[in-house]
C-alpha cells in the first residue's frame, strides 16, 4: 500500500461542493405495503451528497480511481474512471448525505474489464445505513445491515441489493464481508433509492399521537424540571435542567405509549447538554405491546437498536433493524454492574406513514 493508505481517501471539494450526484432506480422492500420510492440524489439534487471517501484509492491515483467516480452519473466503460481500492482487508466506499435519508436499496454496477477474475471481484459485499461514519482503512462498519450482494458479479453488471427493511442514515457504506486474503474493491456506479412513505410520527409537536410518557424514576422527584413529559415536548433544553433525568439506578428508562400501535423504523434522541453528557452510553430501544410499569424491570420488546455510545451533546439516530410494531417504544440502559443516571433531552420517532393515525 502507499502512503497514507490507513488515513479516510475524499475528494475535498466534495464537502463544500457536491458536484457528483448519481441516478436511481425503484426498489421493492419487505414490508408488506407497497412502498413507495424517490431518488435520493440526481443530477438535479446534487446539493443531497455531503461527500463520498474510501478507505484506500489504488497506487493512489485519485484522477483515475477516486471515490467520486463512482457517484458522477457516468458508467466507465475503460479501465479508468471508476472507484478501485488498494488490495486490503474489507476495503469500503462510504457516501455522506446531506440529511439523513431513509433508504430501502442500492444498485450497485461493476467495472468493465476482459478478465474474469477481475469481474468476479465484486462478491460478498455489504452495504450497511446509519448515524456512525468510517474514518479509516480497517474499521468495519456497525451500522445496521441493509443487504448482501454475494455475487460473484460481470462486467458492468448491475447488481440490486435491496435493504431488509427502510433504514434511516447519514452514512451509506459499501463494505467486503471478511475474509482472509486481502482483496481489492472495483465500484463503476452507485444508485440509492428512498422512501417516501414514511413519516415522523411522533417529534414534540404530534402530542395527541402519544397516550402518556413514563420512566421508572425521576431524581429527587422533580417532575416539573426532570419529569419524562420534558423528553416529548418539542424543545431543547441547553441548561442543566428541564429534560428528563432519572434517579441513579441499573437499567434506567423511559417509556413512550402510543395512542395506537405503530411500525417504527427509528428514532433520534438529543442527548443533555453540560459536562455530564457523556452518560449516554449503552442504551437500546425496544419496540412492541409489553409496557414497563415499575423500576428495575428490563423490557422483553423487540429489539429495535443500541447506542453503545459514549455520546456528546448531540442528536443520535438510532435505526431499527427492521420495521417493528408496536404500542410502546422503550429506551433503557443496557445491563451493568453499576447503577447510572438516564438523561434524555428530546426523542423524535420516524415509523410508516401507514400506520399514523388521522392520515
């Protein structure tokens, strides 16, 4: 590898200027609906592409083998003019919206070439979708899973790799399943469809939607400056009180009830602001018909996502790997040794619009 290839490869105008956007094609998804879908990006929403990296470009050639070639709209037919990594271990492409987007698929085309073996390259790819971006060669992506291509691939084959489930993020990562030898990772053209059928379902605003907000404790008992309704009121407090707070204790949490049950697809929780932020760590989101009631109890639900954290005072995009139904939305500290506090300053819930009532 040459140097700098442990470093994340960008095309820098790419963060101030997107100037390669992509086409896309429908998708169907698992949901039992049909689902409608849009194009994330084109030629016309360019402005949708934040920036597009890679964990190596090939002897470095960045003018015949950047990341930006594989989302400039044009299907190389040289051997030129398309993403082509270093031969490692789980090369990755990484695109960056804008906004996060909620997407249900990407089609994927391999790079033109005579050789066999360069073609069949393309195989046991994954592309996952999330909150949490790759930054350097040999990092492996934990967001969730969209889909596997297992391939092998042919010349400028397109190749369709439609998500599981809709999955919400600002990241989309093209990623080699492991493997013990090192290989090299050849993209021509990316496309990404979108959802549109889906909605926030609850964001501070809908409160009718929400039929009470519960957590096990409150510290010190201070409902009007720590209770649960502050998580679910709309505004972001930047002091150190007014959202929602517990008392310190093991597993923590607190609990969202529908007015009718839902398919949730994800959630974004803004942490508090202050030194004590960084608390917000190991945290899952569990979705379904079984309510909590009293402290210490640790949901059963569906297993929408974790936050394995530590956080910052920022908002964090939790997406279920797939779509869950339900009644209650719960969010609690995974299991420790030791008891913590759970501070929540806001939750924001995206589920089917098929499923919103008053639609």
């Amino acid at each position: 590898m040459p140097d700098g290839s442990s470093r994340v490869i960008s095309d820098d105008n790419l963060s101030t200027t997107p100037l390669y956007p992509t086409t896309t094609e429908t998708t169907t998804t698992t949901t039992t609906t049909t689902t409608a879908v849009e194009k994330c990006f084109d030629t016309v929403q360019s402005n949708q592409i934040e920036s597009v990296e890679a964990s190596s470009i090939y002897q470095g050639r960045t003018l015949d083998y950047g990341p930006k070639f594989a989302v400039d709209g044009h299907v190389s037919k040289t051997i030129t003019e398309f993403f082509h990594s270093q031969e490692e271990r789980r090369p990755w492409l990484q695109l960056t919206f804008t906004t996060p987007f909620i997407v249900t698929g990407v089609e994927i085309t391999n790079r033109a070439s005579g050789s066999p073996a360069t073609n069949e390259s393309l195989k046991n790819l994954e592309v996952r979708i999330g909150s949490k971006a790759l930054t350097k060669s040999g990092e492996v992506s934990t967001n969730p899973l969209c889909g596997i291509f297992k391939g092998p691939s042919t010349s400028l084959a397109v190749e369709q790799v439609p998500c599981q489930a809709p999955l919400k993020g600002k990241y989309l990562s093209v990623q080699f399943q492991d493997e013990q030898a090192d290989r090299s990772m050849n993209i021509n053209e990316i496309s990404i469809s979108c959802t549109t059928q889906v909605d926030t379902c609850f964001d501070g605003v809908r409160s009718y939607q929400i039929e009470s907000v519960t957590a096990s404790t409150v510290l010190r008992g201070e409902m009007e400056r720590r209770g649960p309704q502050l998580a679910i009121d709309g505004k972001i407090s930047e002091a150190t009180d007014y959202f929602y707070h517990s008392e310190k204790e093991r597993q923590p949490w607190l609990q969202l009830t529908f007015t009718t049950p839902f398919i949730v697809i994800g959630m974004e929780l803004t942490n508090r602001n202050g030194d004590s932020c960084n608390r917000l760590r190991n945290l899952e989101v569990r979705i379904g018909f079984q309510a909590l009631t009293k402290s210490g109890e640790v949901s059963t639900n569906p297993l929408c996502g974790i936050f394995e954290g530590p956080s910052t005072a920022l908002a964090k995009e939790i997406s279920c790997q797939m779509p869950l139904e339900g009644k209650h939305i719960l969010v609690q500290l995974q299991d420790e040794q030791a008891a913590r506090y759970l501070s929540i300053n806001e939750i924001e819930v995206t589920c089917s619009v098929t499923t919103s009532p008053g639609k």
